[in-house]
C-alpha cells in the first residue's frame, strides 16, 4: 500500500522518538512492556507515561509520587511557566550533526539531562533504585540517588554503569554525615547534592490524605529528618572534608546563591523541590534568570521542576542552566514498565532536546541562549 509523505513523516517520527538514539556511534534499543498497563497506547511524550504508570502502581503510591505542598500552585506553576515561554525559529542552518555533549565538574554528560533525587522508590516499582540506575544507564544519563533511598547506596553503585551523584540532607548527627558522605566516596559516587529546602516539611495535604507510609529504608539513621538548626556554617563544615563536588540543591533565592557561593560550593541546583515543599514560591524557571544573573558564571547552575518536553531544556538552557534534572516523569516510567521506562522517558526527552536545537539552528549545547527565546 502506498504510504504518502504525511504517513512516512509521522512513522519516522515516532520510530525516532520512541526507539533508538544514536549515541557514541552506537545504537541503544529499548524494549518498552507497559503490557499489564491498561492502556494500549504506546507512549510518545513525557506525559503519556502518566495513565501508564497510574495503572500499574498502587493508589498510595500514585499519590505520593504526585503530591505537591498544600493547593499544589507551585507544582502547577512549574509547568505553566514553561509554556508561557515562547521560542524562536531559525531556518537553513545545517544541523544535520548535533552535539548534545556537556561537561560538569569535568565529567561528560551525553545530554544535559539528570535524574533528580526522589526518595523510596520501591514504592514506584519493586526494582526501586535499581530499575532506575540500570534505566539511567541505558540513556547514559546521570542518576542522582536520594538519600532516603530504599536500597543501600553501595548497592546502586554496584549496579551503575553511569555516573552517580548523592543527594544529602543535613543530619542532626554530624558523625553519621561524615560517614554517608565517606561511604558514598568510597563507593564512586561523584559529587554530593545537599537538599536544603526542607529545613522543616511542608504541608504535604496530598500525602496526609492517602496516608503516605515510606517502606522501610536500610539505613535508618538517614531518616531522621532533616535539621531544622542547619546554617552555613554546616555547608562549610561538609565542604571541608568532602572530596567531590558539592552541589546545594533548592536554592531559588539569588542572595542565598551568593552566599552559597562564599561558603565554596561547586555548583547550585535551582529549585522549589517539585513544588513539594513550599507553596506559592515562584516556578524555577521564573527564578533562574535572577540567580544567573547574581552567580554571574561563577559555578554551574541546574535547574528542576516542570520538565516535561525538550523545549523546556532548550529554555531552561537558554536562561543560563549548564543542566536540568527530571523528577515525577521517570517515577511516571519506573512505575509503568522498570528500568525501560526509565530509559525510554529519557531516550524521548533527550531526542526532544534534539529536534529542538535543529528547529532553532543550534548544534551544540554552547550555542543555545538567549537568541533561541522569542522576546
Ligand atoms: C516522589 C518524589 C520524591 C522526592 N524525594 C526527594 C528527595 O529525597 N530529596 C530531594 O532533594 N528531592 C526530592 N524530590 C524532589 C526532586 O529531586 C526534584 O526536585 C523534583 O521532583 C523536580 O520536579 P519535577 O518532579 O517536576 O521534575 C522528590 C520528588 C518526588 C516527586
């Protein structure tokens, strides 16, 4: 039967998207079974994870995963404020090679895509941390495991074929700290990520309502919460003794960037935490640009919070990020289908990026700011 040009555009590009990136001159291919889910619909996009995975894990954790702090604004407004940012088209560049290569703390990315800290995982799926480092693997993407993790930090290290960083919180007790942190270096991690949005849990409504319970976590000292009396002076204190990058994560406010920045961190993570913390604080992408303007290039900048699609990286890129982290969307692919739908919720959105710099005339990373928006 003859296919017209209309038919052979789309089955490209769905095959493109949803298949196969070439990447280091190979080809990875990723067997997507989402078969139990109940939809048939094989997904295309970031958010077509979201029926699937809602079908497959249990209420609880479905809520979980998805809870914001209070009316969930913030959460909301992540979102919504990459889709107010408009982008601007530029024609008849050859981008028929794209670099989407960046290096960070001298370590190579293959995409400036990361997999944000989330805690519990085998609450999404019975593989938990593992399906999500072997998943990260696959798409050569950089995990960053939280340390309210469900599976013992040596243990994802074991099984890493891809960069790992640790994601920390303050510990009342700073002997168990050094000891995380020292484990953690023993065990290749590179670079730490200390989460300080949370001096104090936020009003998680969503989760009280379905009465969250977080399996049980191998070591249980972690748990302990995060320290309400946390100062700089304990951002110091890490910094002194850690060997690898440490990154603050949770910094939306450009007066903290600079005195992360006196305190000698390597790099920041701008975010408001998914919106799971502190309600009608501005979506990351509105705060960017403030904070890139005060850290001026002096370290790296990420950013999280509202990805969803490769325009979103291009923007975020755009207004100055070095990186981006994902969260709920491969929670969306651990809990659809393990491991491959953690790789192919990266594999879409690294192929997304993609399309993105060719349809705005960048062929490499360096080459993506602020032109690429329409102002
Ligand atoms: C279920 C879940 C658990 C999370 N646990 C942690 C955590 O343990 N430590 C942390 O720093 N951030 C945690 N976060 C926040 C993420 O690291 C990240 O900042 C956020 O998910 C990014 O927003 P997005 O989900 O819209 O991509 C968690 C997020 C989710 C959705």
């Amino acid at each position: 039967m003859p296919v017209t040009r209309r038919q052979a555009l789309i089955s490209v590009g769905a095959f493109a998207a949803a298949s196969a990136l070439p990447l280091d001159g190979q080809t990875q291919v990723v067997s997507f079974d989402a078969t139990n889910a109940q939809s048939s619909v094989e997904p295309v996009c970031l958010t077509d994870f979201e029926p699937l995975a809602k079908a497959k894990m249990q209420p609880m954790a479905w809520e979980y995963v998805n809870a914001g702090a209070a009316d969930e604004i913030t959460v909301r407004w992540n979102k919504e404020a990459y889709q107010r940012i408009r982008l601007k088209p530029h024609v008849l560049v050859d981008v028929s090679h794209l670099d989407t290569r960046v290096s960070l703390f001298g370590q190579e990315q293959a995409f400036p895509i990361l997999l944000a800290p989330a805690a519990a995982q085998k609450l999404v799926h019975p593989d938990g941390e593992l399906g999500t480092v072997r998943g990260a693997a696959a798409a050569h993407a950089t995990m960053v495991l939280s340390s309210f993790s469900t599976t013992r930090l040596e243990d994802v290290s074991a099984a890493a074929k891809s960069p790992l960083w640790l994601q920390l919180y303050a510990q009342t007790d700073h002997g168990f700290a050094r000891e995380l942190v020292q484990r953690a270096q023993t065990a290749g991690y590179r670079a730490l990520c200390l989460t300080v949005d949370a001096a104090v849990t936020g009003p998680r409504n969503r989760e009280t309502r379905a009465n969250v319970k977080l399996p049980p976590m191998p070591d249980p000292e972690v748990v302990k919460g995060a320290d309400p009396a946390l100062t700089w002076k304990d951002v110091e204190w890490l910094r002194s003794f850690a060997k690898i990058p440490l990154l603050l994560k949770g910094v939306l406010n450009p007066e903290d960037a600079e005195r992360a920045l006196n305190a000698g961190v390597a790099g920041i993570i701008v975010s408001n935490h998914g919106g799971r913390n502190f309600d009608t604080i501005p979506a990351t992408i509105d705060a960017l640009p403030r904070v890139v303007e005060k850290v001026a290039g002096r370290v790296p900048l990420l950013v999280d919070g509202g990805i969803r699609r490769g325009t979103d990286v291009l923007k975020a890129l755009a207004f100055g990020a070095s990186a981006v982290l994902i969260g709920r969307p491969y929670l969306y692919g651990l809990g659809a289908a393990g491991e491959a739908g953690v790789t192919k919720v990266l594999n879409i959105l690294q192929h997304e990026l993609q399309l993105a710099m060719a349809l705005t005339g960048r062929t490499n990373i360096a080459s993506i700011d602020r032109s690429v928006i329409w102002s």
